[in-house]
C-alpha cells in the first residue's frame, strides 16, 4: 500500500488521463477534490505544445475543470525558460499560429532571419514547405531542440501523429535529433514547482496514461507513479512494459476513491 494522502504534489497528465479532445473524463472532478482535500496540490503537465498555455487553460475551464493559470504547465514553457537562460532569444521556430503568437508574445523573436536556435514544436499546421526550411536550417548546423517527444495524440478519432513523427521524419532527412526536449518524461517542468515549495520528488505523484513519457518520468525516483487505463495504454501493455507504475487505476474515479480512503487499491 502507498499512503496517497501524505503526497503534497501531484502533477496530472491531459490527453488520454484527465480529457479527450476537450471534453474531460469520468472522475476528473472527484480527482481534484480529493487531491485538494488533502491538503496538496495538483497540477496539469502536459506535452501538447500545439496549444498554448492559455488555450490549455481555456479548454480545461470549458470542460468545466476548476484550474488556475499556475496549475498549468506545457512542454514550451519549460523549453523557453531553458532557452532565455541559455541567451537564446532569435528562434527558428515550427509551431502553429497560436503557439507562434504565444511565443513572441513571450519576447521571442520568432520572425528573424538570423536564429540562434530551431525549436520544433508539435506543429498542427505542419506543412512540406516548412519541414523544407527546418532542414535547410539543421543541414546548416543551427541548434536544434524540440518541445517534447510524444508520437501520438490520444483523440476521440483515435490517435492522430504528434511531434514524434515529425522528429522521426526530419532524423529520416538530416540525421539529426535535438540536443535536447523537455516535455516528459524529463523531469524539467516538475522540479521547478517542487523546488519552489521546498519538496522533493518524494513528496510527488505522476498520473498518466502513458507509459513512455508519465509514468516514465518517476523511474529510478521516490516519485509515485499512477497509470490510469483512459488512454492509450491497456493493463496487458503496463504488464508485458518494462516501465512499471506503482499503481495501475481503471480511471480517475477509481484512484479518487482510493485518495479518499472509501477504497484501498
Ligand atoms: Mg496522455
């Protein structure tokens, strides 16, 4: 048994764990009061830098799930934080329009002819021309990063190729991956909440519904890890993968129960 209730930081995946496209998932209320009914907090992490920040938290508040801008971090914010520290501030950047506004409206310069970096982001408006001047920019030796490695997108179509593929198809063309990413499953958008707080990973719980990049992120640590079977990953995959979560739950009723004490796992 894991004593849920002493964890004071939860971080909460959005595709596939707590929405589907825009409309949220069972339990996805009941998880956040009994999360907040401890005393701790609870925040949305996601990978899917084809929305912006802001558009993240207006579709998770159409849903109907009750989030300030603070309790939401994507996969770009981390990437721009480690890129202004580096000095980089003149990006090639591969990101749709809104992410693009966003960006610039971050003190990015999006539009210059003289970049200090490409950053690919998971770019819905994705087009041959662009890849054609990404790969012109990497061929010519530019630093190269990318928000996040996620190769599907949970949707209710089914799943739908995310920046992975776009990465796979650029490697296909240059040779080159980024230097680095920083959506999950590196830590880079956890720690700097937890070290706010004085907490550690131990004080921590990932839920997800990936095995690659959530529940991947609390290997090798005192995080817990919970799977939830919503998206795109079914118990026979969690059982045959060598990345384990402490706890595996149907849904986020099920793991609201068991934080709520009125069921044990
Ligand atoms: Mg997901």
């Amino acid at each position: 048994m894991h004593d849920l209730r002493s964890r004071r930081a939860w971080f909460l995946d959005r595709d596939g764990t707590l929405t589907l496209d825009d409309r949220k998932l069972p339990g996805a209320d009941a998880f956040l009061d009994a999360v907040r009914a401890t005393g701790a907090t609870a925040t949305v992490v996601t990978n899917n830098s084809s929305k912006s920040p802001d558009r993240h938290l207006a579709n998770l508040r159409a849903a109907g799930l009750d989030l300030a801008p603070d309790e939401v971090l994507v996969s770009i914010q981390a990437a721009l934080a480690h890129l202004a520290a580096r000095g980089i501030r003149r990006l090639h950047l591969v990101a749709n329009a809104e992410v693009t506004a966003w960006t610039a409206a971050q003190g990015f310069d999006v539009g210059t002819a003289d970049p200090q970096a490409a950053l690919l982001a998971y770019d819905t408006e994705m087009t041959y021309a662009k890849m054609l001047a990404l790969i012109a920019r990497l061929r010519a030796g530019l630093p190269y990063f990318a928000t996040h490695i996620d190769m599907l997108c949970p949707t209710r179509e089914g799943p739908v190729p995310d920046i992975g593929t776009m990465l796979s198809a650029i490697e296909l063309a240059t040779g080159r991956r980024p230097e680095r990413t920083f959506g999950k499953p590196s830590a880079d958008m956890v720690r700097p909440v937890l070290e706010a707080r004085g907490l550690t990973m131990a004080d921590a719980v990932i839920v997800g519904d990936r095995l690659y990049t959530d529940i991947a992120l609390a290997q090798g640590t005192d995080m817990l890890s919970v799977l939830v079977l919503t998206g795109e990953t079914t118990r026979a995959m969690h059982d045959a993968s060598p990345v384990k979560a402490s706890l595996v739950a149907d849904d986020l009723r099920d793991l609201a129960a068991w934080i709520g004490g009125r069921r044990s796992h």
